[in-house]
C-alpha cells in the first residue's frame, strides 16, 4: 500500500502549496519545513536567514545545503551560522531524514532528492511539478519578492538542484523516469492536487492487484 509521496518541483511552480494540499487531503504528515528544521539542527545552524548570502562565491557545500532548505515557503528560509560541513555529510544526512520519514509512512516529503532516493521503495508515489517561467515569478511575487528578485530566483535556484541530483545521481534533473507524474501547475493548486491523488489512486488499485485503467 502506498503511503509515501513526494513532490518535487521546479522553483516557484507551487509545489509546496500543492503538497500541504494533498497532505490535508491524504491527512498524512507533511515533511517540508519540518524537515529542513530539522536538518538545519543537526547540522547545528539556524535554519532562518540562508537566503542573505550570496549566491556567488558560495563553497559546494553551502550552494548544496541552501538548495536543500528551500521549502514551500520559496526563498525566505534564512540560515545565518552554518556548522562547516562538506556536501557529501549534507547529503548523507539529508537522506537518512528522508527514508526516516519514509520509513515513517503516511509522508508527504517535499524536495530534498525525496524521488531519487526513494524510487525503489515500492509504497511511495513521485510528482514532479512544473509551470512556466512567467508564471513562477508571478508566484514568487504573489509571496513578497521583487520582480527582479523573483527573476533571479526563478533563473538560478534550479540550477543547484540540477547540479546537485547530476552529481550525486548521475542524471538530468529532473530525470522524467523517476517520477509517476509530471503536471503543469498553470491548471490550479486543486486541479492539480486532485490529479495527482485520481493517479495515486489509480497505482494503489495496480499494485495491490485489481486491474488497472
């Protein structure tokens, strides 16, 4: 029985809100803030001011774990004093977090490299979800920023999480292959949220024997 899904996006497509919808609907525990709080304690920092620093001039390590922290609240995660940590101790410790929640059930983990790390766990469900550039600076304005702070997001946020998924697992982002689902989140949060639950639903009958679509 599938009791896993993750939701993985491109920034500023609104999977984060879509994922706190499905968590309601599903009424299962969203790992999306909890989870880089919880991160960011371990790894002894503040997980409130990441986003004053640079982009430019960032060491892996950090460029890995500000990408990492990135939730559903799209930039404003902050993290002032960061314990030096290497790419690989983020990344591991990132992983164990998320096959803990797994493990866990009824989750619904956001980002992360959730997909990837878990696409051989046989109870979990993968969504990626994507929008048009336009429409995710709309998004990222609609939440406070700039239009020009959310052009800069938009171009470059993506580009770690491409760097990071190639790195440690040698594919594209965002590896088509990985997931159940694509879906263009232009449609609406609860078109889309409804969508993605009439599929899961759909593998949840095929994988526990009755006959698929």
């Amino acid at each position: 029985m599938i009791n896993v899904l993750t939701v993985e996006r491109e920034y500023g497509s609104g999977g984060g809100d879509i994922a706190r919808q499905l968590a309601d609907r599903l009424g299962w525990k969203l790992w999306d803030q909890l989870l880089t709080d919880q991160i960011a304690r371990r790894l002894e920092c503040e997980s409130r001011q990441v986003e004053q620093k640079e982009e430019r001039g960032d060491p892996l390590y950090y460029r890995l774990f500000k990408s990492f922290l990135r939730g559903s609240y799209e930039g404003t995660l902050n993290a002032h004093s960061l314990k030096i940590a290497d790419a690989e101790s983020i990344r591991k410790l990132s992983e164990q977090m998320v096959r803990a929640a797994a493990r866990e059930g009824n989750a619904v983990i956001v980002g992360r490299g959730a997909g990837y790390y878990l696409r051989d766990v046989p109870d979990s469900f993968h969504v990626f979800i994507y929008a048009p550039f336009e429409e995710r600076v709309r998004r990222l304005q609609q939440k406070g920023k700039s239009r020009e702070e959310a052009i800069q997001l938009a171009e470059t946020v993506d580009l770690d999480r491409k760097a990071f998924i190639k790195q440690y697992f040698g594919v594209e982002w965002p590896a088509r292959h990985f997931f159940h689902m694509m879906v263009n989140s232009t449609m609406g949060d609860a078109a889309v949220a409804e969508l993605v639950l009439d599929g899961l639903a759909v593998v949840q009958k095929v994988t526990s024997g009755g006959k698929g679509i």
